[in-house]
C-alpha cells in the first residue's frame, strides 16, 4: 500500500469508528420497566452497586404564523453508559433505578407543562433554557436526596415509600399528550398554461388561444372559494360588429378570463382530489395593439355561468399523520370548464377553459394538548 495514504488511514481510523458509534438509548414508557439488560456499560472495575445517567430535553416544532409552536418533552436513558455490578444484579436494583428513572419523567412533564404555558415571542428561546436549567437543578437536588434517604437502595423501607410517593406524583402530574388538529381553513395557489376552444358560432369567428393561468383557492372544510384568472393571446377568424364597433378579421386580440367558482371536494386521498364546481365567468376581449388608431376604445365584456371540474394529482406521501404540525402538498392540476356566450349573433357559441398547472395547498394545523394521568404498577416483592 501507499506509505502516506497508510498513514492518512491510520489517522482517520479513531474518526471513522466514532462517527459509525450510536448513541444506546431508552425513552422512558409507562408500560415498560427496567430490566438488568438495559444496562449496557461494562461493570465499572472495584465499583459495587450501579449507575444511571439519564438526560431531559425538549423540542419546538413551528406550526403557523397563527398559532402555537408544538412543544415535546422527553427523558432518555443511556443504556451505553449505565451499569449494574455482578454484586447487585437484583431486583432490588431494578427497582432502585426506576424510582429513578421515574423522577426524571416527572421532572420531564413538569419541563412541558412550564414551556406551553410560555408565550411563544421573540424571548421564548432564553426563557425555555432558563426553565430547563431550572428543572434539571431541581431534578438532580431531589435525586441527590433519593439516593441518600434509601442508602443507594439499600434501605428497602425507605425505597418503599418513595415508590410510593412517585405512583401518587405520577396521577398527580398527567402527562400532556401533543395533539394537531386541521383548521377548518385551507389556502392554495397554482400557476400553469391552458387553451380556450371556442363552440358553437363562435367556431366561425375566434380561433382557439393559448395563455397562462393561476389563481387562489380558499377551503372552508369540503368548500372550496375559486378565484382563478387566465390572461390568453389569439386571432379573430372572421370579423364581426358588437355595439356600433367593428372587429376586423384577423385581428390579434387579447382575453382575459375570470373565473368565480364555488366548489365542493367529493374526493380526497392522499393521491388524488376531486372538485366540481359552479360559478361566474368574465370574458374581457381587446385588441392586442392598442397603438393603432383604428382599434382605439374596442372592447367586449362579457359574462356568464360557468361550470367545471378539478382533478389534482398530489403528489408525494400525503398520508395525514397524528405528529405532523402542517397539513400540505404539492398537486398537479388538471382543470376543463365551460360557459356560454351570448353576445351577438356573430358572436355567440360557448368556451371551452383546459388547464395543467402546478399548484400547492395548506390548511393550518392547530397544536393542542392532552392531559393522561399515568397509572405505574409496583413490584410486589418490594412492597
């Protein structure tokens, strides 16, 4: 081998073996208590007894710019890090160091408890590390005394009560449970191209167009507020006379179509959603040179129903998930719409609206806790 890449090795190797190293860990549950094969480190050379290193911590989740961040709080146990002498592999030690372990969950809820009550402001962050440096002082005072009243363990009557007493503080102290509900509102936007065909008469005097299209949508639960402009580009394909004005044949023109719909989602997957709708459409034609003297104040307005139907392909996992703190995704919309124009004789028939745009949709998900009180069963050999 090359002498200096067996060197370059030879110094990364102490880096690579770490970076491969994973944290052992154990989250505290209620339904599961500890067992002598969580213990993980090594037994510790002339020591007796054990030891039990433990952390609390918490995380902020943004939600919304209208509502409260979600706020989680977890103790951890390192199961690396923690040991059981050969001397003291009993249940007495189990039950030792699940007081233990239980303390720092109480310590853990009252952490959250303290953090939702802050107002989430430019001044949560310095406030939430004083609350947690607060909590882990008070944690660490309370197991200090733990250990000494029962001896490291040794006093079982002593132990007893403080089993005792932690079932209490655990019904006492619920844990609150982080929830997410959907607002009742929504919001998207799209932004794609499409093409308006004429029918009817109107074969005969527009020829078809091709523009751009967006728009916004607003949900209110299954109801949907659709407000989706398209700006297009054509020609006239005969000229005809509307209001003692004359448009020429072949005249390029401009149009911009206003669509107002209400909507309904009949179906909604986390692949797919369906939406029919009823409305108002606004057809504003106009030459597309208005620099030219002899088309100088044309203009046609015209309005009428509409009626249409979406499909959005969504894309990605949309699954809905109990932990999400926003409820959103990307879709690929396919929209076709019809209305009828009645303006002239020449100018009467009806309009086909086809979209493809790219588009996406949010609803705010509110965060909300729940209280559960905690029931902790008791080893009876110790009691």
């Amino acid at each position: 081998m090359n002498r200096p890449l067996f060197v370059l090795l030879l110094l990364l190797s102490p880096l690579l073996s770490s970076a491969q190293a994973t944290i052992d860990t154990l989250h505290w549950q209620a339904s599961r208590r500890l067992q002598l094969s969580d213990f993980h480190s090594p037994t510790q050379p002339g020591l007796g007894g054990s030891e039990f290193y433990y952390q609390i911590g918490y995380e902020v989740r943004p939600t919304s710019v209208w509502s409260q961040p979600a706020i989680d709080a977890f103790c951890l146990m390192f199961r690396n890090l923690s040991w059981v002498s050969e001397t003291a592999r009993n249940e007495r030690t189990l039950a030792y160091n699940q007081v233990l372990f239980d303390l720092v969950e109480i310590h853990t809820r009252l952490l959250k408890a303290k953090l939702v009550d802050l107002r989430a402001d430019r001044h949560f962050k310095q406030k939430a590390t004083q609350i947690e440096y607060l909590t882990n002082a008070e944690l660490g005072a309370e197991v200090n005394r733990f250990r000494a009243e029962t001896g490291g363990g040794d006093d079982l009557p002593i132990l007893k009560r403080w089993q005792l007493q932690v079932a209490q503080r655990f019904y006492d102290t619920p844990d609150l449970v982080t929830t997410y509900q959907s607002s009742k509102i929504g919001y998207g936007m799209f932004l794609g191209v499409g093409g308006v065909l004429p029918t009817g008469p109107l074969v005969q005097t527009l020829n078809p167009s091709a523009g751009i299209g967006f728009g916004l949508d607003i949900a209110f639960r299954r109801t949907m507020l659709l407000l989706h402009p398209t700006l297009y580009n054509g020609t006239l394909r005969t000229g005809f006379s509307h209001q003692n004005q004359t448009w020429d044949k072949a005249m390029r023109v401009s149009s911009t179509l206003f669509e107002v719909g209400l909507g309904h989602i009949v179906n909604d997957s986390p692949r797919s959603r369906l939406i029919p709708y009823v409305g108002y459409r606004l057809l504003d034609l106009s030459p597309r040179d208005q620099a030219d003297e002899r088309y100088k104040g044309l203009s046609l307005l015209n309005h009428a129903p509409v009626i249409g139907l979406i499909l959005d392909i969504k894309l990605g996992d949309n699954t809905r998930k109990p932990d999400r703190s926003e409820d959103s995704f990307w879709f690929v919309r396919t929209k076709v719409s019809y209305s009828p124009i009645l303006a002239t004789e020449s100018f009467s028939g009806g309009l086909i609206n086809l979209q493809i745009s790219l588009g996406g949709f949010s609803r705010v998900r509110k965060v909300h806790y729940q209280a559960e009180r905690t029931m902790i069963p008791l080893p009876g050999n110790i009691l």
